[in-house]
C-alpha cells in the first residue's frame, strides 16, 4: 500500500488507512484539507515499479558522490530534498552536516574545496534554500573552488505552475555556474551529475543540479560511474620553446621579482629554489599568503592593498616580475618598462589587463620544473635589496611595538602578535573580511599556517563556516577564525554547529562596534561617518549559552591568559576582544 501527499498542505492520503486505492479515487476527488485538486497529490516514499530494484534515484546520487570520495554534504533538510537526506542518512560514507543558514553550508562547500582541491558538497529545498546558497556560490565560483550544489526542487511534473516555492533554479545559478542541470528523467541522473563533478573541477568552479522530488524517489538500478575511468585531472605543460625564451629573458635581465599567486600554492620548494638563484625576492596575493616562510630571507609577504610596503618597494624598483598563478590586479602597480613574464593554467588570465613579454600556459610545478634547470646562478644585488630591506627591518619594528602595546582600548595589531604566539606552525586560518584583515595580512608573519579567505567576492562571513568545514576535513589540526563582530554577527548562530560537532575551532572575534572598513571608505570619498556603528552581545556569554566555551577580553594584560585557556580547551571557544574603534589600519600604497 501507498502513500500520497497533498503538494499544496501536505495532508497525507495513507491507503493502509482508508478503504479505498488513491489511483481508483474519482477525478473529482478534493483534498479534505485545502480542497486541492487529485493532481495536485505525489506519491510519497518509493514510487510502484519493478519490486526487484530496492534503490532510488537519491540514493544512487549519494552513491556515486561516495565513489567520488565526498564525506560530508553541508545543508538543511526539507520537503523538496528529503529523498536525498534519507539516502545520505543510510549511507555509511557520507556524513550530513546540518547547518543554521544555506549560505554557511555555501561556504562551508567552498571551503572545503580550497583546503583540499576536492569537491564540496552543499543541498538546499527550494525556494529560500536556493536563493540562500548563492553568496557562498559565488566565493566558490569567483576564487576557483569545486562544488556540487544539490537543490531541491517541487516535482517535475509541477515546473512551471507557479507550485509552492517555485523558482527557476537553472536561470538563477546559470550565470556564475560551469553546469547547471535538472535531473528531469530516471534514467539521465547518473550522467547529469558525473556531468557536473567533472565541470566543478574543470576550471574548477560550481556545478548545480536541480532535483525535482518526485524524479528522486523514482527506482533506479543503473550501475554508477567509475572515478578513474571517467574524472582525469587537467594538466598542462607550457611549450619548450616559449620556456626556453622565458630562461633567455631572466638569465639576461637583473633585479628580479617572483610573483606566486593562488596557482602556485603547491609549488614552495620550486619558487625557493628559483629564488635562491636569482637571489630574487617573493611576493605573493592575500591567497597566497604563508606559502613560503614570510620569516624567509626571500619572502615580501603580500603585495597589495592589504601587504607590505616592502612588496611594494620591490615591484617599483625592479626589472622583472615572474608571475605564476595569478591574474595580478596589481598592475597599476607595474612602473614602465618592467618586463613581465607569466605563467598560468589558463591562456585567457595571461596578458589579460597588461602586456606581457613572455607567457607560458601550463601549470606553475610543472613549468618551473623545466624553467628552474635552465636559470643561471647569480650573485645578490645588493643594491636593490639593501632599499627593501630597509622597508623590511621598518616593517619588523612595528610588529614589535605592536606586540608591546599595553593600551586601553586594545591595539587590533597587539592582538595580532599575541594570537601568533599561540598559533601552531601547521594551523589553519580561517580570516573574515574587515578591518582585522589588513592587520592580519599586514602584520602575521606566517610560518607554515595555512591561510584562507573569500578572497574574489571579500564576503562577510566567510570566516567561521571555513573554520566549520577545516575542522571537518582536518580533526587533528589547530583551527582558528580570526573574524570582526560585523563579519561573525552575519552567521554566529552557526557556532552551535561546532558545538553539536564536537569541531574545536577557537574563534578571536575583533569587537569594535563598528565597520570600520566602511568608516575608511566614508573618510576617503569625503563623507561623514553614518550608519557603520551598532550594538553588540557579550559574545563570550553567546558561546556559554550556546554549550562552548568563551572569554571576553578589554585588558591587553588578560589576553594572554585567556588565549591560553581557549588554545589548551578541546571545546569550540569564542575570545571576544574589545580593540579600539578608532585604530584602523591604513590600505599599504606605494613605497617611499
């Protein structure tokens, strides 16, 4: 016997409990709820069909994404993807992850997919769960991460009669999207979905399937699809011939400057030896941060707005920039007539908004496997690097003083230093967008962290999702979300999700009661300070109400203490820090 729900109330008809067949019902038949028509009814749980096939559509989708090696699926449930919910309930490979809001599981999706080069997952009902999902989308598609979006969609045969949550899934996500399906058909589900893991991880990027209920509970015994024979990694190799003319271009041309973007966050021990060469100094974008030791005698930290003034200093006065694995938005940066070699994985980001004097295609470990052999060694100049190292030694000190400022309100930079002496080398950072980024980017000097952020879109409230989605993936591994009160305010209550997973993150929020990034931006376009201030909760008390642990900190004197009981704690914990409202940390410009 059957079961068959109204779509418009969800009266349930049960035929074990009437006395009559809901097929042998008359057309006339009204729900005696709503008094919808019969045909607006679905049959509930598994459809009628062949006896012999136990599984459906949902759960071969949750299937294959086993054999593709996902483990966890970020969301919230409802009626249009309960089918998917329950597959992934019964499967011993796949963990559901329940979140408070779609656009933390976006995150959380995107996160993943920049922490380990794998694909994310993330599932939403219709309606609001889908238009929710799409600020998280975007950080994925924006900064190249793979991830599949599982959205639930009302039942196929209903699309398009303005049915209950309702939208056009596919024109909604198209636009910033590498493949956007609706599994319309039993037998396409299979091959919609390998469709879209191959395109996230193409460029990569996210791939949406839509999936209609009534599609999802239909049986399917199809076979899944083999990884191995069916996913192949997109490797390309720069030509012999425009390698060979890039060593001509460096082995004749001094003061040089590396360039590693987010391309190039695999390749440490290759840009090293490059720079030990060349006695060539490294930058690096925001995303790159970390990937060479910033304590290296090579390294710049970042170039940008948010980096150093030495990073900058060494741009203004160089010949040359190598560029690997970055589209470089800095180059109102470049003075005239700096050469420019770049290297990247994807032609249309080379030469893009500058010229370029040499451009390798291909990915960055595999050109500077064949570049480093053919690059001469050469001695320091010392003359370009004595004027960035002056820069530098300047940039230390203010680290110092930073690290030695005792006043009240506290340093945001105090801050910075002390929560460096309680990082382990291998932790991984998880950094909101605000004013605590430029102290962030500015004045931690990474030496083996693993940093990370919504680097593209600059979203708000990346911060604690990405820290959600590390624990996850790395159980064993310190993990920190350095956040302001404006960026953790917009998800906070996702904080109980590390409470109910047991995820021991140790959150340092920035509480000033302002966004003080927008206060800069009023200052610089000549307007009044207006509507960046607001009042804020003891986040210290959230994080006890909420079952963790916390500590509320105004005394730079206490922080010491209180980010060692928060380090030393297996508990997710919040350290509220009071840090002056007034002290803002200047975007870097060009160098003296």
């Amino acid at each position: 016997m059957a079961k068959y729900r109204c779509t418009v109330c969800n009266y349930v008809y049960d035929e074990d409990k009437e006395t009559t067949n809901f097929e042998d019902l008359p057309d006339s038949y009204t729900c005696p709820i709503c008094g919808s028509p019969k045909t607006a009814f679905v049959p509930e749980g598994i459809q009628k069909g062949d006896e012999s096939i136990e599984t459906t559509v949902a759960d071969k989708i949750v299937e294959q994404l086993e054999a593709v090696g996902v483990k966890h699926i970020y969301g919230i449930p409802g009626d249009s993807n309960l089918p998917i919910i329950e597959s992934v309930r019964k499967s011993k490979h796949i963990e559901f992850i329940l979140t408070r809001h779609e656009e933390t599981a976006a995150f959380m999706a995107s996160a993943h997919g920049k922490m380990t080069d794998e694909l994310g997952v993330c599932i939403s009902i219709a309606g609001p769960g889908c238009t929710n999902l799409i600020t998280g989308l975007m950080d994925a598609a924006t900064d190249k991460s793979p991830v599949l979006a599982l959205t639930g969609q009302v039942a196929e045969i209903y699309l398009g009669s303005e049915a209950f949550q309702e939208i056009d899934q596919i024109e909604l996500f198209k636009p910033f999207s590498e493949y956007a399906e609706t599994v319309a058909r039993v037998n396409q589900a299979l091959s919609v979905l390998m469709g879209a893991v191959k395109y996230a991880y193409k460029k990569p990027g996210v791939s949406v399937l839509s999936t209609p209920t009534d599609v999802l509970v239909e049986k399917l015994d199809e076979k899944i699809r083999v990884p191995n024979k069916r996913l192949f990694k997109n490797e390309t190799r720069a030509k012999d011939e425009d390698i060979q003319k890039a060593a001509e271009l460096i082995n004749n041309t001094d003061k040089i400057v590396l360039f590693a973007g987010w391309g190039a966050r695999h390749s440490a021990e290759k840009l090293l030896e490059l720079a030990e060469k060349l006695k060539a100094p490294i930058a690096t974008t925001s995303r790159a941060k970390g990937t060479v030791h910033e304590s290296n005698e090579y390294s710049l930290n970042v170039l940008g707005s948010i980096g150093s003034k030495h990073a900058s200093k060494a741009i203004q006065t160089c010949n040359l920039i190598v560029i690997m694995g970055s589209g470089f938005r800095q180059a109102n940066l470049i003075p005239p007539g700096v050469k420019i070699i770049q290297i990247d994985f994807d032609p249309t980001r080379i030469g893009k908004t500058f010229d370029v004097d040499v451009g390798l295609v291909g990915d960055v470990e595999l050109v500077l496997e064949k570049l480093a052999p053919l690059i001469k060694e050469r001695p320091k100049n010392q003359e370009f690097l004595a004027s960035i190292n002056k820069i530098r030694t300047a940039h230390k000190d203010e680290i110092k003083a930073d690290s030695e400022d005792l006043s009240i309100p506290i340093n945001p930079g105090f801050v910075i230093q002390a929560v460096k002496r309680y990082a382990d080398n291998d932790a991984i950072i998880c950094v909101d967008v605000g004013d605590h980024t430029y102290w962030f980017f500015k004045k931690f000097i990474c030496e083996g962290q693993r940093i990370f952020l919504s680097a593209n879109m600059a979203s708000m409230g990346f911060g604690l999702p990405a820290a959600l989605s590390a624990k996850l993936d790395y159980p064993d591994t310190q993990v920190l979300c350095i956040t302001g009160d404006g960026g953790f305010g917009m998800l906070m209550a996702d904080f109980t999700t590390a409470v109910r997973e047991k995820l021991g993150i140790k959150v340092i929020v920035f509480n000033d009661g302002k966004l003080k990034n927008i206060k800069k931006e009023q200052a610089r376009d000549s307007y009044p300070e207006y509507g960046v201030s607001f009042p804020n909760p003891n986040f210290a008390d959230f994080a006890k109400t909420a079952g963790g642990e916390g500590y509320r900190v105004e005394d730079p004197k206490e922080l010491d203490e209180a980010l060692k009981k928060a380090f030393d704690s297996p508990k997710p914990v919040i350290i509220d820090v009071l840090v002056d409202r007034e002290k803002m940390a200047a975007a870097t410009k060009r160098a003296d």
